[in-house]
C-alpha cells in the first residue's frame, strides 16, 4: 500500500510502498477514510531534536485519523465491521500504574500512533480494537478525523466548571480555536482568544471569541483584561509562548485555573511564589485525552452538531501531497488540514 514515510534521519516525508499490515491479537484493520495534520507531523517532518530521539526510520506517520473497520484480529468481537470509527493515538499498556489507577492518558508506557508504531498517513492501519471510537454514520470523515486534537481542547476545558466564567485563551491553532468553542458551549461568559496571527484570530471569532487580542513582543495583560471587562476566571494556555504563560499567571485571579496545553521550546520564565503560590492558582497539564470521558464528550458535541468542527478545517490535501499540506501549516495561514488517503 501506498504511505507517507519518514524514511531515513533527515528533514522530510517520502511517499513509499510498505506491505499492508495485518491485524494482531485484539487488533482491529481500518481502511482510512480520512486524516488530519497536527503540529506533531510538522515536527517530525522537520526532524527536530524530539522527532531525533524518539522516532526509528522507517516509519509511516501520522496519527489524526477516521477510518472503517474492515477486519478483526484474534479475540476481537466489536466494532462490527464497516463501522466508522474515530480513533484515540495514544496506545496505552493497561498494565502500568497509571493504567491500573484508570489514569490511562498519562500511562509510562504510551506508544503514539505514526510515532512510536506505524500511522495513518496509508491507506490501512492495524491499531488496538481499544483505540478506535465508533461515531456514526452522520460524522465525516474529516471530522471524525479531528476528534483526536479536538478532544484535546474537550479535556483541556473539562478541569473546572466554566460555567458564567471569564475565559483566555492563547494561541488560536486549532485546538485553541476549538477550546474557544468548547468554552462558549460550557457557558463561559467571555472568551478573548489571543494571537499574533490574523488569520488565526479571524477563525476564533468564527468559533465564538467574543474579543481578539493581536499578540506582539510586549505583555497583552491589559488588553485582555479590557478586553474581558474584568477578572479572568480561567486561561487557556495552547501557544507554547513563555511570554503568554508568564500573562496568565498574571492574568488569572486567585483561586482560578490554567490549563496548559502547548509545549515550549525554551525554559518558563514565571513569578511562582507571587503569580501562582499566593494566588493559590491551579496548572493542570494537558495530556492526551482523558479515556474514556473526553472521547464520551468530544463525541456528545460532534454527533449532535454542539460544535460546528468542520467550521475549524479549512484545508485539504491528497495524502500524495503532504508537502503542500505541512508547508501551508507552517504559513499559519489555515485552520485544521486534512488529507485524503490513496485509494
Ligand atoms: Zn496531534
Ligand atoms: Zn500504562
């Protein structure tokens, strides 16, 4: 079958031909019917120090995925076959602590879909028959494909009630453009989504930012607070920016939450002991989805129509042309992008 491969140590994809996987004990065989881009792709594309330590060549990426069941391994019995399933990347041990305690998204021995065992960006996929989520029929492809970041932003939202809440939110990607949306569906009373990047700004207003706060090299505490018309309850940390966790620290009152999302390149810069301890603030970090309850919720919104997710896809690609998808990504001129698989 046709896959997008990182092929060898060195910056790019290669489109290949690998052998189609077959389904191992308590595995199930998905067709792909569609995959989505994340920012972990863009990574691995460019072979940054991470993507060097963790990942082996050869190995087909990608991990956003929607597919059909088309063939049971050993000791399966469901989905049924021809089901349209969404699917979780993180495949956990079961056996661990954090597995044994329930704490699954945190699990030691996480393995990641087009990381760790071979990914979606195929036209088949072999993955645990625990990792795949039926979504019916109604779903797209392409939706069913961004549940997993959107389930990021589910989980991200879920650490306390948001409720009549004042709300921030940093860096509008598209997890942050769907926190925006989870946010607004949770009954946040105001949501200022802050960017340096108008494209991005533009897509959290269509996702129900009731302000915009255009970042720059400068703090943005004061326009957000003018922005929110008073005390922020709660941030919402996706941009990775040291500056924009350092703001909400700041930003927050005391007694609120961060949940933080985004991963940094360099070291955090925060006033602990005054903007954290004394404002008895809580960091929740974000990791994964929760499972099963975010894929229970993040489902709840897309089968329902909740949440417009298809409004967050702005692009899409054939698989054959990843490099056109990664190039625009890094443009930052798109929300979520989308490949379509070979047939
Ligand atoms: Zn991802
Ligand atoms: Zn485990």
């Amino acid at each position: 079958m046709q896959a997008v491969l990182k092929a060898r140590p060195a910056a790019g994809f290669d489109l290949g031909d690998v052998a189609q996987p077959r389904p191992g004990a308590g595995e199930v065989l998905l067709r792909v019917a569609a995959a989505s881009v994340c920012g972990t792709d863009v990574h691995l594309y460019d072979w940054n120090p991470w993507a060097q330590l963790r990942v082996h060549p050869p190995r087909v990426v990608g991990h956003e995925m929607c597919g059909e069941v088309v063939a049971w391994g050993d000791g399966v019995r469901s989905p049924a076959v021809g089901t349209r399933v969404a699917v979780e990347s993180h495949i956990v041990c079961g056996h661990c602590e954090e597995c044994r305690r329930g704490d699954y998204h945190v699990c030691e021995n996480t393995r990641i879909l087009g990381v760790d065992v071979d990914g979606a960006f195929a036209s088949h996929v072999a993955l645990p028959a625990a990792n795949v989520w039926p979504v019916g029929g109604n779903v797209s492809p392409q939706v069913a494909a961004a549940m997993e970041p959107f389930g990021n932003a589910v989980h991200a939202c879920s650490y306390g009630d948001l409720a009549g809440r004042r709300v921030v939110v940093f860096g509008c990607g598209p997890i942050g453009c769907a926190a925006i949306a989870v946010a607004r569906v949770q009954g946040a009373s105001r949501v200022i989504a802050v960017d340096r990047n108008d494209y991005r700004l533009h897509l959290a207003e269509r996702m129900g930012a009731h302000s915009v706060v255009r970042a720059s090299e400068t703090p943005v505490d004061d326009d957000v607070r003018r922005a929110a018309g008073g005390d922020i309850d709660c941030a919402l940390e996706m941009s990775g920016s040291s500056v924009a966790v350092a703001s909400a620290t700041r930003l927050v009152r005391p007694g609120g939450w961060i949940s933080l999302l985004g991963i940094g390149d360099g070291p955090d810069v925060i006033d602990l002991s005054n903007d954290v301890v004394m404002k008895g603030l809580a960091l929740y970090g974000v990791v994964g989805r929760k499972l099963p309850s975010t894929w229970e919720r993040t489902t709840a919104y897309v089968r329902d129509g909740v949440i417009d997710v298809a409004a967050l896809i702005t692009h899409s690609f054939p698989m054959s042309d990843v490099d056109s998808a990664i190039a625009l990504i890094k443009s930052g001129q798109c929300g979520k992008v989308t490949l379509t698989p070979p047939d």
